[in-house]
C-alpha cells in the first residue's frame, strides 16, 4: 500500500480522546492480539501493559471467551430486550449478583460505563420521587473524577477538558466535592495515603448548604482511575458513607475500572469493605470482548420501583442494546474463567510486587509522585517547562516504536494496568525498558 493511499485510508476515522493529524503521520494501528501482546498491522509484537483499556484483565482472544461468542452468535444474535428477552441476558445477571457483594440483587445492562452511570444517576432521581421524595434532586460529583461521557456523566465528572466545551449544557443542580488528591500530603504514598480522610466532610458542607434533604446522590470512583490513580484515602469512604446515611443520600460507586479484580477482589466495595447503594461496571464484564456494562442495585433501590400498577413499565429507561446475548454469552464466559483460573487471587498477588516496581521510580529526577492500589498504578512525571503533557506524550510514542511496549498516559501521568494474570517477569522487563526512556527523554 503507498503512503498516499495508506492516508487516504486513515482519513474516514474519526478517533476518540486522539491527536487526530498527529495520528496520521504516525499511525499506531494494531490489527490482532493473543494473550499479552498485540500485533501491529505491521508485523510487530507489542507487550500490552494497560491490558486494553482496563478492560481486559485475563488477556486477549480468551479461548473460552471466544468460543462462547462464536457459538452464541450462531445461535442466537439478538432479540428484542423490552417485554420480551433473552436467555442469556438473566443468566448473566444471576451470576453478576451472585458474584457481587450480598446486598446487590439487581443488575440493570447498558452498553458501557457511559452509560451505565447515565442509568444510575436516573436510577437515584426516579428512587427517591417513588419514594415521594422527589426535591431530593441534586447530584453530587467529585472533582477530578471520570464517569464517561454522556452528558450526566460530564456534568458530575470533575475532569476539566471534557467539561470545557459544554460548560453552560451540563446538566443542572450538580455539585462536586474536592479531589483526594494533594502532593503535599500524599505524595508517594503505597496504597491509600493516610491524609485526607477530612476531604469527605465537603459533603456534609454541601448538605448544610443545600440542606441534605435536596441531595440525591452522590457518586464517586472508588479509586479514581483515569486522572491517574488516586486511590482514597485511609477512612475517606467510610466516612462518605456516614454521611450519606446520615442525609438519606444514595452513595453510588462507579467501579466500571475497579470491578472484576482490578484490585484482587470482585469490587472495590468488598476491597474497601464499604457498601455503596448502586455499582456501575462495564469493560471487564466481558473481559472487553464485546461492549457491556451493567448497574448494580441493592434490593431497596429495585423494591422502590416496584409498586404500581404490575402492568405499568417501572422505570422508562433501557438501550435497544441493553443485555445483548452475545455480549452476555461473553459476560458468563469471562465470569466463567475469572473464577476458573483463580483470577481475582492472582490479582491480589500481584498487587505488592506491583507496587514495589513501581516505587522503584520514586528516586528519578524526573518523577514527581508514584501511586499504586491492586492492579492500578500511575507515575507522575514532572513536566516540561510551558508544554505540561508533551513529556508523557513522547514517552508513549518511544515505548510504542522503539521498546514494542503499549504505555498509557494521561498528559504526563504514565498509567499501568497490568494484566490480573500478568506474569512478574514481564512486568519488570517492561518498566526496565520504560526507565531506559525515561532516562533518555527530554
Ligand atoms: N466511569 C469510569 C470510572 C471509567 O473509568 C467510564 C465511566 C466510561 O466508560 P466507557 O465505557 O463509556 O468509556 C470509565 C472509562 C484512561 C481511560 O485512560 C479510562 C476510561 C476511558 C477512557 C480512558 O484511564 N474509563
Ligand atoms: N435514536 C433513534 C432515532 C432511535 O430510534 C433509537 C432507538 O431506538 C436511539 C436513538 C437510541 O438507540 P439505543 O437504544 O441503541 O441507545
């Protein structure tokens, strides 16, 4: 293929969170993945260290996970999901309940973490209004969270950029708490830092302000994942829940990063031992294979819906995708060999040899915070002089042409979501040739 032909090519595609025109000059396409590596369209081998998107936890092309969805797909592709279903659809929701903390009864299916915070932030309002308290309508986020982006999702997320641009359409009545974040306090810290458990009294500010009463819910990550792994502090969520209770405020989890294993556990709710009322996930509900996510609710939430007429429909919400047979068939086959394989425990064992790796960076001159929790890890670079993100940048491009490494970066925070069935060797080997750029770079 010429190059002239190559970019024509290219053009069509408009890619998501991309430099698109410095894309084109570099294309990084890859065109087949086994187990922990990708291929590249040409012929190269590349080492996957944030295992898709945080998706993809057992690997690429799972034979299991393949299989299922070739056989599934053959069988039956769709069908209608309202008023009438498939079977596939409540046998994966059975096993995501049964997997889930026991309070969780009911799991609502989406297409993605976008969308499922969009159907638990309506699941909040329509709770409360069934519950006859419908001024409980405010929504509460946090700064420097991620929780996709939908409008909802926008409007409580705290991430500047993705907020810029429609700053006057974000939804109204939504307030956000402070980050748990400060480099004074927390720098460096193994796990979650010891400071910073007072930051979830914002919440009580803003239910004294407000008056409690109005609030609806208020939604956290538990570790906040894209803005570059902020685990919470030691107590924090505790206290979050305390307060939650408190006001009669629905506190919502959005684990769609920390659910299935990231942190060695199912959730992050049973890592934490905090129970929220509602957990969103998505990506590693199918091991990344096919789109899917799903909200969890407690029984209190679905009992809330439940009244009426029997005939009515309880809550008018739901994707034309919502529980797809052949992302569910996915969804019980990554179930399947999460518990199978002993992934989860393998996660778990990996978390301390994990964190010490990356702590190795603590020293570098060019390294101004190293954080870690489970299988989540972040090193923060400093900076160039009047280009914040461009030394990130670079070091994801190096790593992908010059060490056959796929590196994730937010601006100039490095990201690492190893595999839960990552193989210490080649983590090592991979951070080693990550220092090498390092050292090097401007
Ligand atoms: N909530 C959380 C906590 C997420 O991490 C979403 C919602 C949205 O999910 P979808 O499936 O709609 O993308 C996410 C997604 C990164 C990165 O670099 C992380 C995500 C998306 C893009 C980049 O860490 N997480
Ligand atoms: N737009 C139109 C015109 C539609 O008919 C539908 C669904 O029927 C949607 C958007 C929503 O699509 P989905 O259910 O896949 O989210």
């Amino acid at each position: 293929m010429g190059s002239a032909t190559a970019a024509k090519q290219l053009d069509a595609y408009w890619m998501p969170f991309t430099a698109n025109r410095d894309f084109r000059k570099e294309p990084r396409i890859i065109s087949g993945a086994k187990g922990h590596h990708y291929t590249t369209v040409d012929g190269r081998k590349l080492y996957d260290l944030f295992a898709g998107l945080w998706t993809t936890g057992l690997g690429h092309c799972h034979p299991k996970i393949v299989e299922a969805v070739q056989e599934q797909v053959a069988t039956l592709d769709y069908a209608i999901g309202f008023q009438v279903s498939n079977n596939r659809s409540f046998e994966l929701a059975q096993r995501v309940v049964d997997l889930a903390p026991e309070p969780f009864t009911q799991c609502f299916f989406t297409n993605s973490g976008s969308e499922s915070v969009d159907t638990a932030l309506k699941i909040a309002l329509g709770f409360h209004r069934a519950k006859g308290e419908g001024h409980r309508t405010r929504l509460i986020g946090r700064e420097r969270g991620y929780h996709g982006v939908n409008f909802g999702g926008v409007s409580v997320g705290g991430m500047v950029p993705n907020r810029k641009v429609f700053s006057a359409n974000l939804i109204p009545g939504v307030d956000h708490i402070r980050a748990t974040f400060d480099l004074e306090h927390t720098a460096f810290s193994r796990g979650q830092p010891e400071w910073g458990a007072h930051l979830a009294d914002d919440l009580e500010r803003l239910a004294a302000l407000h008056d409690g009463s109005n609030i609806a819910a208020v939604i956290v990550e538990p570790v906040a994942g894209s803005t570059g792994v902020l685990p919470p502090p030691v107590g924090y969520l505790e206290r979050l829940r305390e307060i939650c209770d408190r006001h009669g405020i629905l506190l919502i989890f959005d684990e769609v990063i920390t659910a299935f294993g990231r942190l060695g556990r199912p959730f992050a709710a049973d890592y934490f031992g905090v129970m929220p009322d509602i957990i969103t996930t998505a990506k590693g509900l199918t091991n990344g294979v096919i789109p899917m996510g799903g909200v969890l609710v407690q029984k209190h939430v679905y009992d809330a819906f439940m009244h009426g007429p029997e005939s009515m429909i309880e809550l008018f919400h739901g994707y034309t995708y919502s529980g797809h047979p052949v992302a569910a068939a996915a969804g019980v086959a990554a179930l399947d060999a999460y518990e199978e394989e002993g992934t989860f425990e393998q996660a778990a064992a990996l978390a301390k040899p994990f964190e010490d790796l990356l702590h190795s960076f603590a020293e570098h001159p060019k390294v101004l915070d190293v954080r870690n929790i489970g299988l989540m890890g972040a090193i923060e670079l400093k900076p160039r002089e009047g280009a914040p993100g461009a030394r990130g940048f670079e070091m994801h491009k190096r790593c992908f042409w010059e060490e056959e490494i796929v590196l994730r970066n937010g601006m100039d925070t490095l990201q690492f979501s190893p595999f839960l069935n990552a193989n210490i060797d080649d983590l090592t080997h991979a951070l080693e040739r990550i220092r090498h750029v390092l050292d090097t770079i401007d």
